[in-house]
C-alpha cells in the first residue's frame, strides 16, 4: 500500500473517531454505545477479510530466499547444520552470509549432506543414520 493509501485509512479511522466522540457528546451515551458497537463489528468484519485475502494470496519470494531439498534419504538445511554432541563454533558468527550470492541448497541420495551454512560435526562419510 502506497503513501495516498495510507494516508486514506488514517483519515477514515480518524474520522469514525471523531464521529463517535461527537455521537456522545451531541446524541446521548446509549446510542454511541450502539454506534461504536456496530462500527467494532464491521472493522472486525473488514480485518477477517483482509485476513483471509492475505492468506489467500500468492506469496512472493523475498530476493535473497533460497530453496532447500533434501530427497531419497539427505539431509538439507537453508543455514548451519550442527550434530547433536558436536563442540561449540569457535571463530567467525554462526549463520550464512546474505545477500545476492545465496544458492538453492539440495541434497539428494542417503547419506547425503547439504547446507547453506557450516557443517558442524556430521560426518558426510558416516551416512545418514535414522
């Protein structure tokens, strides 16, 4: 949503404010309780809706999104493996590097290893043990 459309759902909220302030001020306390229980039951209404066309949407892929398979038995990961027991890192931070030189991670074939990141204690020659 752009600049103008933000600036209409701030002036629309801001006037249904107003307009129930004014409500109580002007009618009688009864009939703003009814407006503003009416007004709460359409925004909510309007919120399901968006909801549900946000969910219902075609995602987008952000640019440095990568894809990760792991078939016939592989293990995959978009970032760090680590072996259960394996020592902590030591030296440079933990996680992959971002930005434009990600590749799609995929590992194929039992026994097989792949990783976005670090390698932490698995051992590719071992295989994979279930």
């Amino acid at each position: 949503m752009g600049r103008r459309g933000w600036w209409t759902v701030a002036g629309a909220g801001g006037s249904a404010g107003l307009v129930l302030v004014l409500v109580a001020v002007l009618v009688d306390l009864d009939t703003a309780d009814r407006v503003a229980s009416v007004t709460g039951a359409v925004v909510g209404l309007a919120g399901l809706v968006v909801a549900l066309i946000a969910l219902h949407a075609p995602g987008t892929t952000a640019p440095d999104s990568r894809r990760v398979r792991a078939r016939g038995g592989g293990i995959a990961a978009g970032g760090d493996i680590t072996a259960p027991g394996a020592p902590p890192r030591t030296g440079a931070a933990a996680g992959p590097t971002t930005g434009s030189g990600q590749r799609d991670v995929s590992a194929t074939g039992r026994g097989s290893v792949a990783a976005g990141g670090d390698i932490n204690g698995v051992d590719p020659g071992q295989g994979h043990r279930p």
